[in-house]
C-alpha cells in the first residue's frame, strides 16, 4: 500500500481510501469483515459522511473502531454541510452541529480530516475558513479539507487562510476518472476537468476522488448496446469515453492486468498527489484494487489513453 503524507496530520493516508457508503446497522459483520480486509492489506483509511446511510456509516464505523480498540492506527475522513431540502448548509451553526453529531456516532474525539460536503458561492470563502479554524483550535478536528469545490474557491479560500496566519484546506475530492463526466452525478458535484488537473498540478494540493472508477464502467459489464444503468448512461456514455474504454482495454492485455485497473492507475499516476476512493465490497474487488494501485503508466500512456498521441 502506498501512502501520502497530508499537511496537518501526523499519521500516513492510504493512497486507496475505503468507502463505507453501504454500511448499515443490518450488515454489520459484512462492513466489518471488509474493513479488516482492508486493515489486512495495508489500509488505514475510511471516506465517510454525516449523510452517508442516513448517519448509519459514522456509527457502523465507531461501533467498529470501539470493538477492536485500533482507532489511533486509523485516518477518518468524515464530511458534513451538505444541503437539504431547503438548499445549502454551508453556515456556522450548520457545520458545528454536522460536526458534534459525527464525533459522537465515530466515538471519538477528534476528527483527522473534515471536509465540507457541498459549497454555497454565496458565503466568503474566507468566513468558511475561519469558521473551520475555530474547530481546529478546539482540537475537534485535525486537518479541513472540501469535496466539490472549485479550484477557484479553493484557492480564494487558500488565499485568505495564508494572509491571515491561519489554516487553509489540505485536500480536495471532486470526481477525477479516465472516463470523463458528461454531467454531474448530482447538483453540485463537481469533477476535475483539464483546468482543474492544471491547477492541482501548480499548487501539489492532494486529490482524493469519489468515483475513482468511474462507476464500474470498466468493469466490462457494460457495452454501448447496453443502456440498463441510467445514471451510468447518462453520466459516462460517449463516444470519447468508450474510445477511452478501447484504448484501456488494450493497455490492459499489454500489461497483463484488467481494464479496471488501468482506470484505477490512472487516478494514482498524476503528476500532483492523489487518493482514490474504492467501494471494494468483496475480497475479490479488494485484491483488484490492490493490484491497480501498484500499476505504473508513463506520461505517454497517462496522454494516450486521455485520447492523446500515440503512447510509444
């Protein structure tokens, strides 16, 4: 397992970051058998979020963490602020009560990276960040971060973090995949375009993307003709992402691995620090990520298979 060293944290993170976006009360010894899996690989970190599983994910995993007592050999990454039916939450009383709700599901008090889950445009990125540092100050979490931010309003928030002496954000999570977003998955999701790679690749900011994987459209599952997956439709068919498909499933047969695990080594072979979170539910899937992450690409095989000239 390869690990990346994040500012504001003492503790290594696991370049393949474990999604719990499944874990429910109900399957319980499922989650946790994963999550030792995961442990058992090299392992040691969990994408979670006050939303996730209606609150059942933060408390899946404290339950967990207080049953096999390793919470210090952990990195949690919980997310709160998403909007809700009234719009967005991205406010101080909104964020402090996402955040006193998810220590107590977790079980524990302090939180190593916190992210905001959604952005409103609306509030000055600099209120943001001295909202955030007041948590820091407090001990309640260790290092912020956002998911679905701009590049822009990262680096405006940035910007004022370092004018002021304080704590600016150590990490961002959009979507970042070989086959690229027609649309976003939902409102407000934000995925990395060649600007935004641009960007991560000047300022070294580490990525950590949701859908690293592209949804299992590499799997393939999955043909043109078939149009049974609306969302995966809507969201990943063209002509430029089954040309990407092409071309990964030759690289693929090169290198002897599979499809799947040249996307996922696209995502670990950028030219600025990345994670990826996985959705591993199973031993097998698991041991396919592990394999992917170990996957190198040259920078003419990266170009290539992003519909560049030719990789040789």
């Amino acid at each position: 397992m390869d690990y990346l060293k994040l500012e504001g944290l003492d503790k290594p993170v696991a370049r393949l970051m474990k999604g719990t976006d499944y874990f429910f009360h109900d399957a319980y010894e499922k989650a946790s058998a994963n999550l030792d899996a995961y442990f058992a690989i090299g392992g040691n970190c969990l994408d979670t979020a006050h939303i996730y599983c209606g609150g059942q994910s933060e408390e899946v995993i404290g339950r967990y963490l207080q049953e096999r007592g390793t919470r210090d050999q952990w990195v949690i990454l919980t997310k709160g602020a998403h909007h809700d039916k009234n719009g967005p939450r991205v406010s101080r009383e909104a964020i402090r009560s996402d955040l006193i709700t998810s220590l107590e599901r977790l079980q524990v008090d302090t939180i190593d990276m916190y992210g905001l889950h959604r952005d409103d445009p609306n509030v000055p990125a600099g209120e943001v960040i001295e909202i955030l540092n007041e948590h820091i100050k407090s001990g309640a979490v260790q290092t912020i971060g956002v998911s679905n931010w701009t590049w822009r309003r990262i680096q405006e928030a940035n910007d004022y973090a370092a004018a002021h002496g304080l704590v600016g954000f150590s990490f961002s999570s959009p979507n970042l995949s070989l086959a690229k977003a027609n649309e976003p998955f939902w409102a407000g999701c934000v995925s990395a375009d060649e600007e935004t790679i641009r960007w991560h690749e000047a300022s070294q900011l580490p990525l950590f993307s949701w859908s690293s994987q592209a949804r299992g459209f590499f799997t393939g599952r999955f043909t043109k003709e078939d149009r049974s997956n609306a969302d995966l439709v809507r969201v990943f068919y063209s002509d430029d992402n089954w040309e990407r498909y092409e071309r990964a499933k030759q690289l693929a047969e090169e290198k002897q691995v599979t499809q799947i695990q040249i996307a996922l080594a696209y995502v670990l072979n950028q030219l600025f620090p990345t994670c990826a979170l996985i959705g591993a539910q199973s031993l097998e899937e698991l041991r396919s990520c592990d394999e992917g992450s170990r996957v190198k690409l040259t920078r003419e095989e990266m170009n290539w298979l992003d519909l560049g000239a030719d990789k040789k």
